[in-house]
C-alpha cells in the first residue's frame, strides 16, 4: 500500500519533527511505500483533493478524542489492503487558521481521523502519524515495537 501525506502549517516547524518524520519513512521503507509533501499555500489544498484517486481513500487528521488504538490502526490497514485500496492520503493541517479540505466536492470518500486530544502543530501530528503506521506495520507483521 501506499501512504501520502500532506502537511500544511504557515510557520516554520522544528527541524527535530522532519528528522524524526525521516527517521520514521526510513524504517517504514521496508513495509509500505511512505511520502510527505509540505505545503505553504492554502490554494494547494484543491489541487491535492482532485489528485485523490478512485481507489484511494483520503483521511483529514483533526484534533480530538482519539478511539483507535494501535492494534485498532493495524486492523484497519489489513483490512484496507484485503479491499485493494491503492493509496491512503492523509491531510494534516493547522485547523483553526485553515479551511478543512472538502473532499467530497470531488466525489471523495473523506475520513476523519483524531490521534490527540491536543491541537498540536501539523509537524508535531504528521511525526506523530508516521510513528503510528510504524507501530501498526511492527504489529501486523509480530515483531516487537521498542528494541
């Protein structure tokens, strides 16, 4: 499967985020096909919706109680896979300052996910999603998560 993911923040994050978020595409390499693409400019949003594909499924990341657990996100991912989706896009954002991305203008299929309770920046949530994919590829796989 394949896993893109789309950061928009307007200021300029750590740069321990991007290493980690590094750190985490180079473990994930042997599991799945991982990217992140950063985005300064809100007008990018329309053109990444229209680039969501039919048998792709897209998930807007928004504060908020958080009911998936690791094992729940691993289950998730097995079953997606097993109904051939393609590619998951994944669209993180500082939402209070930006509009959402309305997928379904584009005859989408858009799930919200919540990872935090918290409103963190999308650095923060896109290093924080990355770790979760790992954790839930370690489990579908039955290998230890900490060394």
């Amino acid at each position: 499967m394949k896993y893109q993911v789309y950061i928009f923040q307007k200021e300029k994050e750590e740069k321990f985020y991007r290493h980690a978020i590094d750190e985490y595409k180079k473990r994930l390499g042997s599991y799945c096909n991982i990217s992140v693409k950063y985005l300064k400019k809100e007008k990018a949003w329309d053109k990444l919706a229209q680039s969501v594909g039919d048998r792709d499924l897209a998930f807007v990341l928004v504060p908020g109680r958080s009911e998936l657990t690791s094992e729940g996100l691993a289950e998730r991912i097995r079953s997606l896979e097993n109904q051939a989706v393609k590619t998951l896009h994944f669209f993180i954002a500082d939402w209070p300052s930006c509009q959402q991305v309305d997928l379904a203008a584009y005859g989408r299929e858009t799930e919200v996910l919540q990872i935090s309770d918290f409103d963190l920046p999308p650095a923060m949530t896109g290093m924080i999603l990355f770790e979760q994919i790992y954790r839930a590829y370690r489990i579908l796989n039955r290998q230890p998560y900490h060394k």
